[in-house]
C-alpha cells in the first residue's frame, strides 16, 4: 500500500456520496500510522476536491478498492501485455489461468480484450502470486468518473503554480493523462484557455495538484476483480495449521494455473473441488498438503479456504431448503425422510462420531448458526463448481436471492435480464426470497418481473408472482 493509489470505493464502503457517488476515483494522498491518522486507514483526496479518511483494514473492514497502481511506479520488468504489446507491463497485471504464459494490462483487461469466458489471476507486485478473479463474464462492469480527457478542473490541494492557471477560480480542460517525472499516468496535462497548456501532479507521490469542477467518464472497471486497499495476504503458516478442515472450491482451471511451482497439478486433483479434507503439512514455503481419506495432494496455500470448527455442545441451526441439504449430505452422512423435521431447527453439535450431527435441545439467540451457515455455503459452491454451473447467472441470482444480497441481485438482473425465471433446484430467485423472507429482495424481484411482462419479456414470473403474494 502506497500513496498515489487510485481507489474507488470498496466492499465496505458506507459513507454515502462521499465520494461523489460510485464510480469517481480518487488518490490516496496519506498512510495511516504516524500518530496523526490511525494505522489501517488512509487518506484520500477525491478527483471531485473533497478529502477524508477511510478504512484500509481498520478492524477487518474495507472501504476502497484500487483502481489503478500504476502512480506508485508499480512495472513488471520483462512483462508484455499480450493485448497492446505494453512493454514492461505497468501498473496491475492480469494473468489468463487457461492459457499458456497470457498476460494482459489493466486497459485490455476492462477493455475486454481475450476470451471473458477465461479465468484470471490478478498479480499486484512483480514477482507476486496471482490471486483468482474468476471470469469476466461473472461480473457487471461500472464507469470510473474524475480526471480523464475531457475533465474540467481547477486548483487542487497542492496546487503550488502560482498564476500559471490565470487566476484562482480559472477552469481547464484536461486533454490527456501522462507521466510525472517518469511515474506513468500520474501526471495530467491541462489546457487553460487558448494559450496556455501545462502537466501537473495527478497521482505522483501522493500529490494532487487539481480538482474536477465537471469530471470525466474513464474507463469501464471490474468492481469485484479489484484488490482491497490495505488487504493483507497472510502466509499459509500463520493462517492454517496442521490438523484443520480445509476445502479447495476454485474452479479446475484456476487451481491448475496456480499449481505451477506449487507441487504441480495431475488431472485428478480436480475431484477433490469442494471436498473437505485435513491439513496433513505445510511446507516451508506455505504449500498446503491435504489428505482425503487415503489420497493427499499440494495445493497452493492461496487456494486453500479454512473450515469452520465445530465442537461437540456448540449451538447451531439447520438450513430450511430442503433441496440445498439433500445436496450438501451427498458424501457427508446421505439423507432420508426423516431428517426433514430437523430443517429450520436449532440443535446442539455432537462431533463424537467425527460428522457434525445435531441433536435437538434448548438455545440462545446467541447460537453461532452463521458458523454451520458458512460451513454449508462453502460446501455448496463446491458442488456448483464441480457440476461446472458457477458462472451460470441464473444460479447466482437464486443463490444471492437466498443469501439476501440485494445489490447482487440488482446487478446480476442488470446484466441478465432474461434471467429472471431461472430455477436451480426447482425454485426461482422469488420464491427463494419468499420462503426465507426476504421482503426487500421479493419486492424488487416482483418489480422487475412487471416491467418484463409489459415488455412481453416473461411468463413463469408471473404465475410465481401471483401465487405468492
């Protein structure tokens, strides 16, 4: 983390338009730590002119995302982008997981450029491991607004040019973004009126010398490929031990991308996505060695998801979707009829036969159910990634509809419109938003479904509509 990051806002954001609403990119001007900002916050000066601090995992929250780090002089030596030719690659490297030695720059890669239906990794520091983003084409892309060509700005918060604008209060064009110094993109050429035309500080060592009265659109951008400000990799010695229950649930591709220098990769690792297996060692280098049952593979430690622990009297809840347990018991105990008058019930854990089971007793509301809620949520991305149905948008609406994530629904529905009717596992995102009370998600969904039928778009929705409500 460096002063001069470009950032949008993150995961964690709450901070209304603070920003200037979605989208505008501003530059981290300042690092926690020196007694006058707290550590794990930064601060920002956005392109609009206005300045605060923010979370950069300040108690495990965080509010921005890095849009671009090429201002920090961020290059990978020897690195050319496969898209454009960009030699060396700067700022954020983008590494395809299905191709032989692929590598593309930031603008290719929100450009498009490549197959979208490829995964990717996403390589911050040269030399660096790649950290999975999945497949464009999970993803809805958002406009970047503030200094791009076209911009109209004045003086900014470390404007030191004297008069050179024509006056304080004096408005220019940007016409292009630049170098400073040798730092690419952080600097900003500007033209004021018709006879003067200057480049100044945009990003360069956290210096900002401009502010947008008007900003600019910029480029198009992956919000969830982005890294997190601050975000911290631990080493697989610190974050897991020998003994724990782990699960790997990337996709095969992914996983074989990431093997490379990391114990290799034969085709039958692939059986073990969204199986859970033990910790078996950990070598000196972080490789993670997993044993299930009597077979044991290495897997890079990035890819290697820790299960929640559970002990025998830990109070826990039981999904109530039938269909999704049915699924999740296949390998872990199986099902029959009689465990339905569990579902939707609070138990207490017995671990004594080494499977979680439950037995039925009195509770608290502080029963830690988001534990088992992960837990099964962790097993059921690997079956859907095993069924080869995680990029499906249909299942991820149903799946978001559950999971009561209302923006994912909004973007998915944005992108996949046509998508509204999908069933996975016999139900659609509404009915799914219904039977576990979702209000605000059934709300939008029947909205959406009304202005698809007047548009001639659907039918299923609106029998399922009319019968639920």
């Amino acid at each position: 983390m460096e002063v001069g990051l470009r950032v949008v806002r993150g995961p964690d954001w709450m901070w209304g338009d603070q920003d200037g609403g979605e989208g505008n990119v501003g530059t981290v001007v300042h690092l926690g730590g020196d007694g006058n900002v707290p550590d794990d916050t930064v601060l920002v000066y956005w392109d609009t002119g206005k300045q605060a601090n923010y979370r950069a995992g300040y108690s495990g929250k965080y509010d921005l995302r890095v849009f671009d780090s090429a201002q920090t002089g961020l290059k990978h030596i020897h690195v050319t982008c496969d898209g454009c030719k960009e030699v060396p690659l700067i700022g954020t490297r983008w590494k395809c997981a299905d191709c032989q030695n692929y590598d593309l720059c930031s603008t290719c890669f929100v450009s498009d450029v490549h197959d979208k239906h490829h995964a990717f990794l996403r390589i911050e520091q040269p030399q660096g491991n790649g950290i999975p983003v999945g497949k464009r084409t999970n993803f809805v892309k958002r406009q970047s607004k503030g200094f791009f060509p076209g911009a109209k700005v004045s003086r900014g918060r470390d404007w030191k040019w004297a008069e050179q604008d024509g006056g304080n209060g004096r408005i220019g064009t940007l016409s292009e973004i630049t170098a400073w110094n040798g730092v690419d993109r952080s600097g900003a050429k500007i033209v004021w009126g018709m006879l003067r035309n200057n480049t100044y500080r945009a990003g360069h060592q956290g210096s900002v010398d401009l502010k947008c009265t008007t900003p600019a659109n910029g480029p198009s951008y992956y919000r969830e490929c982005l890294a997190k400000v601050g975000e911290k990799r631990q080493r697989a010695a610190n974050r897991l031990k020998i003994g724990e229950r782990v699960s790997v649930c990337l996709e095969a591709e992914v996983l074989k991308a990431m093997s490379q220098g990391h114990g290799g990769w034969i085709d039958s690792m692939a059986q073990c996505v969204g199986k859970i297996g033990k910790i078996s060692k950990i070598d000196d280098d972080g490789d993670v060695q997993i044993s299930y049952g009597l077979q044991s593979w290495v897997f890079h430690p990035d890819v290697v998801t820790k299960m929640p622990s559970f002990q025998s009297g830990d109070q826990v809840r039981v999904f109530n979707d039938k269909q999704l347990v049915q699924n999740l018991q296949q390998g872990h105990g199986g099902w029959n009829e009689s465990m339905e008058v569990a579902l939707g019930k609070q138990a207490l854990e017995d671990m004594s036969g080494g499977e979680a089971t439950s037995r039925r007793g009195e509770t608290t509301p502080e029963s830690p159910a988001k534990e088992l809620h992960d837990l099964l949520q962790a097993l059921l991305m690997g079956a859907v990634l095993k069924g080869g149905s995680a990029g499906d948008p249909g299942d991820r609406l149903v799946n978001a509809s559950s999971s009561g994530n209302l923006q994912d629904v909004r973007e998915i529905l944005e992108a996949n419109p046509d998508k509204i009717d999908h069933k996975r596992a016999g139900k659609t995102a509404l009915h799914v938003a219904c039977h576990q009370g979702r209000a605000e998600i059934a709300k939008y969904l029947t909205s959406k479904g009304r202005q698809q039928r007047h548009q001639g778009r659907t039918g299923l929705f609106c029998n399922a509509s009319r019968s639920l409500w």
